[in-house]
C-alpha cells in the first residue's frame, strides 16, 4: 500500500512554499539628482531627430513613419538607428499623454533592437514639473483626471489633481522625466532643446544635465531648468548675429567635444529644417503639431551627411567632407658623388 499523498494534494502543499520563496514586491525607489543620467553615445551609424510636438501624437507618428523608425502599427522599425526628440512633448494639445506613452513604449522596443530613442527635457516638461500651466489646454488637462484618486477640488478645472500627481516626483510621467537629460552628445553632434550658452556653469555634459535637473529636485539651489540663459530656453543661435554667436558656438562646441549642435525650441515659420554657421547649428522645431501648421520634418545623421526628411522627398543639408587622399612622399634624390 503506497504512503504517497493523493496527487491531487501535492499542489495545494507546494503552493505556501513557493510563495515563501519568492522574492518580495518592492516598490521602485523615487528618482535622486545623483542618479547616473546617460548623456554620451559613439559608433551609431544613423541618428534621426524630431523637434517640439506639443501634443500631436498623431504627426508625431507620421513622421517617425516617414523616417522609417516605426512601422503602420506603431512599433519600432529602426533597428540600431537612435532617435532624439528634443523635448517640448507636452502643451498646446490635447494628446500629450498618448505622446508620452508613445516614446515610453519605443524606449524599449528600440533597446530591445541595439537602438535608443533620446527623449530630452524641453522647457515645456519642466514647466509641468513645477506647476506652470499656462500652456495646458482644458482637454488636455482633463486627459490626466484617472492620475489622481482624490477628486478635483470643488472650483478647479477638471484633471488638476491628476496631473499634479502625474507630473510629481513619483508620478508616471513625473518620474520618467526626471530620468532623462536636458543634452546628449551622439559621435560629435550635441543634441538639446534651445542651445548651451557660453557661461552655463559647467565644463562636462554630466555637470550640465546635473544643473538642469536640480531644479526638479527639492531643496536643492537654483539650477538651468528654470534660467533663462539654460539649455532649455536659449536661442542666442537661433536668433543671434552670425559673427558674435558664431564665436560663442565655436567655444560651447570645443568645450564639449562636438562639430555640431542640433536644437528645437525656435520654430521656422517657413516649417523647414534650418542650418547656420557653416552647418554647425542645425534648427528642427519645424512647427510639427497642427496648432503649427503641422509640418513634418525630421533630421537625419548618417556617414557625415545631413538630410532634412520631408513628405515631399529628402533635401541635403550637409554633405560629407571628401576623404584626404594623403600626398606620395617625395623621392628621395640620390646625393652628388664628390671627387676624391
């Protein structure tokens, strides 16, 4: 006679078990300033940018249709290639959520690829971050009323709450934001929302990200989210004269080891991707989201060749530098025989 419990026991007994064994649930810890912030990327053989959306997920993913970085179903179709969108997600639309969502979601397929997708700080996210509303439009506001559990209060606009939290240092987008940079420096091309001044107070890309995002870090001193000469508000290059801002890039671009810098934050009203000094500031907020005209446009980077990518076809921008071909050395010219 067999001692063996009955087989349909032998589950319910390994059930306590198992679940003593298995490691506890903990919840994520809050982002920390100190927390290491990727910022310098090299070997990425193509790199595609996207300027300011403002709550357009729809052009937004037009032209990451056009750029071929996702496929008809949203997914990632870009392989290795990384893409930068150089901030200013949220505001003057409604459907800033799903464009948050959007690039979460890409984040990982593109990881998962040997990709990146780059989504910088713009001064429109931190001025969610820090509760400066000014451009959030109701239905917007209205799309983030499931962040909260608590009601709005009574005489406030619908979503309020929500957003708070949801902006907040351990909300949902709150604390992705905090994670990323304000600058990222792909081989020799600096990628940033308005342009890194001359006297920002920093000698490496780390030190600048650091000074950008402690403004989104309580009790912690002034930093450049919020400084109008910070990387997230200047436009001395896109609005300055060539001889004097030329000088200034030239410093900014040799201090931190670059040929270039790409910036959105200024549109072109013409809807155009611009170029000034020579190629080494390039411009991308082409006014992509509706409330703009809805230009798509995108910037490719690929083999020293820089392409603004249209609907109406590819225009180059930047060519190549042809390759030095090295000069033969010189014969060597046989010395005179001297008599004896």
């Amino acid at each position: 006679m067999s001692c063996q419990p009955p087989r349909r026991l032998i589950f319910p007994l390994l059930v306590p078990v198992l679940l003593a064994a298995a490691p506890p649930q903990v919840a994520p810890a809050s982002p920390r300033l100190e927390d290491a912030v990727p910022d310098t990327f090299t070997g990425v053989e193509r790199v595609v940018a996207v300027g300011d959306v403002h709550g357009d997920v729809d052009a937004l993913k037009e032209v990451l249709r056009l750029a071929g970085l996702i496929d008809e179903k949203g997914r990632w179709s870009g392989g290795k290639a990384h893409l930068v969108q150089t901030g200013d997600l949220p505001d003057r639309g409604e459907r800033t959520r799903e464009a948050f969502e959007l690039l979460m979601r890409l984040e990982g397929e593109a990881l998962a690829a040997g990709g990146r997708v780059h989504a910088l700080l713009g001064n429109h996210e931190v001025m969610n971050m820090l509760g400066d509303l000014r451009y959030v439009t109701p239905g917007e506001l209205a799309s983030f009323a499931d962040q909260s559990a608590a009601p709005d209060a009574p005489g406030t606009p619908r979503g309020l709450a929500g957003h708070r939290e949801a902006y907040g240092m351990n909300g949902r987008y709150g604390r992705w934001l905090r994670a990323h940079a304000a600058v990222v420096r792909i081989d020799d091309t600096l990628f940033v929302h308005g342009g890194v001044a001359p006297n920002v107070p920093a000698k490496t890309l780390a030190e600048l990200n650091r000074w950008v995002r402690q403004d989104l870090f309580p009790g912690n001193p002034p930093g450049g989210a919020s400084n109008p000469q910070g990387p997230l508000w200047f436009r001395g290059y896109a609005t300055g004269e060539e001889e004097g801002a030329g000088l200034a890039l030239d410093t900014v671009l040799r201090r931190f080891g670059a040929k270039r810098m790409v910036m959105g934050h200024t549109t072109d009203r013409e809807g155009k991707v611009r170029i000034r000094f020579g190629g080494k500031a390039v411009f991308i907020d082409t006014g992509l989201s509706t409330g703009y005209g809805r230009h798509l446009a995108a910037l490719e980077l690929r083999g020293g060749r820089i392409t603004a990518l249209y609907k109406e076809g590819r225009v180059e921008l930047v060519a190549p530098e042809p390759a030095q071909v090295p000069s033969p050395p010189p014969r060597a010219t046989p010395a005179p025989r001297v008599s004896p």
